[in-house]
C-alpha cells in the first residue's frame, strides 16, 4: 500500500511539474527563422549578366519559363525577376564555381534557381523577394 501510495505521489508530481512548465515557443510563419519554409525552383534565362565587377552581395536577374508547384506565381510576375545571390549561394557553371562562376555567367545562359521561402509569405499569389540558395547555370544549347 504504501509502495503504491509513493509511486502515485510521485506520478503526480511529475505530471505537475509538466503541466506548469513554460509553454513551447512556436516558430513564426513568416519573416526570419519561419515555418514551415519551402523550396522555390525556378528554371529561366539570365536576364541581364554579372560581368566581371560582380561583387557579393548581387543581384542576378532572371526571366522564368518554367518553376515548380511554389514558384508558380514567379512566372506570371514582371519579367525579369531579381534573385539576391550572397556568400550563402553556391553557384556553378559548368566546372566553375564561386564568384568566378557569376563572373562567367553571360546574358541568355540557362539557370536553375533554387530559394527558400516562408510557405505563407507564397499565399495569394504574392512574390516575396528571393535570395537563393543554388544558382545552376548553363551555356545556351546551340
């Protein structure tokens, strides 16, 4: 009995101690350190290039034919779209890569593009800005 009467004291305790315990903080749903954040892929053409003064941070900008189920709106947007290309990008062209690669990169070149973005910032059709996260060019198929 008294094994008993111990052991719900102390499952008791236990649960009290959970139940006042500080709530669990929640991530925002939109802005910095979001959830849930979801990947834009766009694939296009380079709009306008680099060149070779391209410093980080830039700005590549890109007309979009094809993206996918979450960069949907990005192609009916003002044409071109201005991607923000930062020390967190990795960017290659063909065997180069870095800010070489950007260097490298010329007007009409193909590119994926691939950016994180609040799932809710995405609602109603509406086209935050973009900083990616992976810029894959290509030379243009001749």
């Amino acid at each position: 009995m008294l094994k008993t009467l111990t052991l719900v004291c102390g499952v008791l305790a236990v649960s009290a101690t959970a139940a006042l315990a500080a709530p669990q903080k929640k991530h925002p749903t939109s802005g910095a350190g979001c959830r849930p954040q979801v990947s834009v892929i766009l694939h296009g053409t380079v709009a306008t290039a680099p060149g070779n003064a391209a410093t980080l941070p830039s700005t590549l900008m890109v007309n979009v034919k094809h993206a996918n189920f979450f960069g949907h709106a990005y192609l009916n947007a003002t044409q071109p779209v201005a991607i923000k290309v930062d020390t967190g990008t990795h960017i290659r062209l063909g065997v180069m890569t870095g800010l070489t690669a950007l260097h490298a990169v010329a007007q009409k070149d193909r590119v994926k593009v691939e950016a994180r973005v609040c799932k809710a910032d995405l609602a109603k059709n509406a086209t935050p800005g973009l900083s990616a996260t992976l810029v894959v060019a290509h030379k243009p198929a001749s």
